[in-house]
C-alpha cells in the first residue's frame, strides 16, 4: 500500500512544534486526539507555536467527519471535533510533522514501513506519554459502543496532557500571559 505523495508545506506556514495523531482510518482515535490536543494548545495559548493535525494509515474515510460517537463522547467534555476530516498519511507527513503518534502497534509499524531512516524517531506511540494508563495501545472503539470511545477518550486526555507537558518542558515553552 502506498502512502499518498504531496509535497511538503511551505517554512512560511510551519509552526515550531508540529503534531500529527495517527489511527487506521481517521475517523475515531487520531481525531479524538486532534481535539483534545487542539483544545489544549489553545488553552494554554500556545497556538501559535504548536500545530496539530490527525491522519489515518488507510484511505477508507477521506473527507469524512469523524464517527458520530466519537464526536458526541468528546463534545460532552468540551471538545469539538466537527470541524475534522479524516485524510490518509502522505509522504511529507514524516518531513513536516516532529512528533507523529501512532495509536496502536499495527499503525506505527505501517507508518515505519514507509518512513525513511531519518524521520523513524518521529514515529511513537500515544500512550508513551501516558501517566495514569497501564497499556501501550489506544484501542479502536469503532465496532463497540459508547463506553469503548468514552474509555478511549480517557486515555486520550490523559496522554495529551502529559504530551503537552514534554513539549513545554523539552521546549522551554510557558504559557503566555
């Protein structure tokens, strides 16, 4: 399977710090986490300074917005996700983005296979930067119900603030007044 070419964006248009959260089909984990990052960010008036995107392994859901479920569990805890679409990784992905995050084993290994040597360090998983999460994979809550994208979204929120804390650290970064 090919990862679709693009080329990179323009230095003009790259921020310091650039994020891209990694799923199969960008519909479910990778958005979730798009969100709650995004959300984050701004609140920590960083925006400015650290970009976010989110993308999928495979094509099955290009343009589309985000599982339903996935957008009402994050909307009961403040975050919107309505303004996502789901897109595949392209090749400029591993040129523009610092940190890419997988959400499972399986992505990360996708992501790797098509990864040049230089840019392997970007790809890890989420839950590397999970504090309170006793597993290394964000499980896909795509064929279960509500409770699987509510447990899903705990371990998002928990690792995107323990990311954005390693960022800030790494990066001398504080949040503006």
């Amino acid at each position: 399977m090919q990862i679709e070419m693009k080329l990179p964006e323009s230095p003009a248009t790259r921020k310091d710090i650039n994020i891209l959260f990694v799923c199969m089909g960008n519909i479910c984990r990778s958005p979730m986490a798009h969100g709650v990052f995004q959300d984050l960010v701004r609140e920590h008036k960083l925006q400015e300074i650290i970009a976010v995107d989110s993308a999928g392994t495979y094509a099955y859901h290009t343009g589309e917005p985000p599982d339903p479920r996935a957008v009402a569990v994050a909307a009961r805890r403040g975050h919107s996700l309505e303004h996502l679409r789901a897109r595949k990784v392209r090749a400029s992905d591993f040129t523009a983005f610092d940190l890419i995050l997988a959400m499972d084993h399986q992505n990360r290994e996708h992501l790797l296979s098509h990864c040049h040597q230089a840019h392997r360090h970007k790809v890890r998983l989420m839950l590397e930067f999970a504090r309170h999460v006793e597993c290394e994979e964000v499980p896909d809550p795509y064929y279960g119900g509500l409770d699987g994208f509510e447990a899903v979204l705990d371990m998002i929120e928990d690792a995107c603030s323990a990311l954005l804390e390693h960022i800030q650290v790494q990066h001398a970064l504080e949040t503006p007044a």
